[in-house]
C-alpha cells in the first residue's frame, strides 16, 4: 500500500521530532552529569579550602579559593566559600608579604679573634645612583663584633660619601610616616669599603620595631643627598642576640 503525500510528511516531521527530542534529553543529561562533575569537583575543593582554614594556613586558603573560583565558580560549593573568601584572602596575602620581608635579610655568623662577628643585612627597595653611574644597591648592615662592639653602617656599592663625613655628618631617618629625624653618622678614614656608620647604632635599631620601612637621606660625594628605602618588617630580631 502506497501512502498519500501528506501522511508521507507527517510521518517525516514525527520521525524528526522524536530525533529532536533524542539529541535534547541527550544533550541534557550531558549537562545535567557534567554539572554534577562539577560540583563534586568543587566540593573537593571547599573540603580542600575548609581544611586550611582550619590550620590557619592563610595562604593555602587564598589559593584553593582561587582554584575554585577560577573552575567552578557558578557552584554551590563557590558560593559557601565566597562569603568567607575576603578574610582568607587578607590573611593570605599578609602572610605572603611577611615571607617576603623576611627572605630580604640576610644574616651571617662569621668566627673571628675573641668570638663571633654577628650582622644582619638587608639591600634598599630600589637600587639608587650615589655616583653618576647608574642605579645600584646600597646596603644597611647591623653588626656585632667582640672587639669592635656593635655598630650600624651603610655601604655603597660605588662612588663615596661627601667628604665632610670623613670627620662628623648627619643623616636623615624616617620611619614609615612619622616625623624625619637627624642621626649623627661618620665615614671612617679608610679605603677598605665605602661605608658610612650611624652612629647612634641601639637608636636605629630600636626604630626598626614595628616599622615597615625606614628611608635613610644620606649626602654623597658626587650626586648630592640620596634616600634609600628599606623595608625592614621582616627582620628577624632573634637573629641579633643582645639588642634589644
């Protein structure tokens, strides 16, 4: 039996739909099981953020945070975490930049007649031109040795310190935004290093507690007074026995 044309279309357009209606239920259930991929991912990764928040491992929380974020940021889970994502996000950064702080100081022990020479070091934020040369690291040194005693220093990598340092200057020290003040410093008579003591050297280092940065003005031979920042938040005070 031959059909007629219009049952012929009709029974075309009902075999397309139901293979409409096939490749929907199909591409649904596709999204309906990557969503649930998804979720479960990112409850892993709540799980993950939870726990360190538990430690008190800041930075790790900051970073499963923005892990999830960055994967699954439309699920459930992105929008538990979100809420408390800010306090581990402060907390986090804060610790990063106190790991920071702390790795630009360097400190030596270092034998010599009578004991030990003990000194903590730490190079300015920015290099600076003191000579006309070009920019360069300027270095401020704490140090303690059995006979020479404690003493604090500045120490160029090139050019000088004006001359009139040679017998008594001062230099300008200000810490963070409180008022500048004038420090007496000297440059010893000697062509060993380029260095430039501050002598007041237990005042310095009592200005370095609590202090972010502390910015040295110190005039030089050749390019006039220069500042030096120093970012000295991270120096580790145990490591400099008797200061305090």
């Amino acid at each position: 039996m031959t059909l007629r044309p219009l049952a012929a279309v009709a029974l075309a357009f009902v075999l397309v739909l139901s293979g409409c209606k096939d490749r929907e239920a199909e591409a649904a259930a596709q999204a309906e099981a990557l969503a649930a991929a998804n979720e479960q991912a990112a409850a892993e990764a709540e799980r993950a953020f939870d726990a360190a928040v538990t430690d008190g491992n800041w930075a790790l929380a900051k970073a499963q945070g923005d892990i999830l974020f960055a994967k699954w940021p439309g699920t459930e889970a992105a929008d538990r975490v979100r809420p408390r994502y800010d306090e581990a996000k402060s907390k986090g950064e804060a610790e990063n930049n106190a790991r920071r702080v702390a790795a630009l100081w360097t400190y030596q022990t270092q034998p010599v007649t009578g004991g030990n020479q003990v000194s903590a070091a730490i190079y300015g934020r920015e290099p600076v031109d003191v000579d006309g040369s070009g920019a360069k690291p300027v270095r401020l040194i704490f140090r303690d040795h059995p006979d020479w005693g404690r003493s604090s220093y500045l120490v160029l990598p090139g050019g000088d310190f004006a001359k009139r340092c040679y017998g008594s200057c001062r230099v300008t020290v200000t810490v963070d935004d409180q008022p500048p003040k004038q420090m007496a410093a000297n440059r010893p008579k000697t062509d060993e290093a380029i260095a430039m003591f501050i002598d007041d050297e237990k005042a310095l280092w009592r200005l370095t507690r609590d202090a972010d940065i502390i910015r040295i003005a110190f005039p030089t031979r050749d390019v006039g007074e220069k500042t030096v920042e120093f970012e000295v938040a991270g120096l580790d005070r145990a490591k400099m026995p008797g200061w305090d």
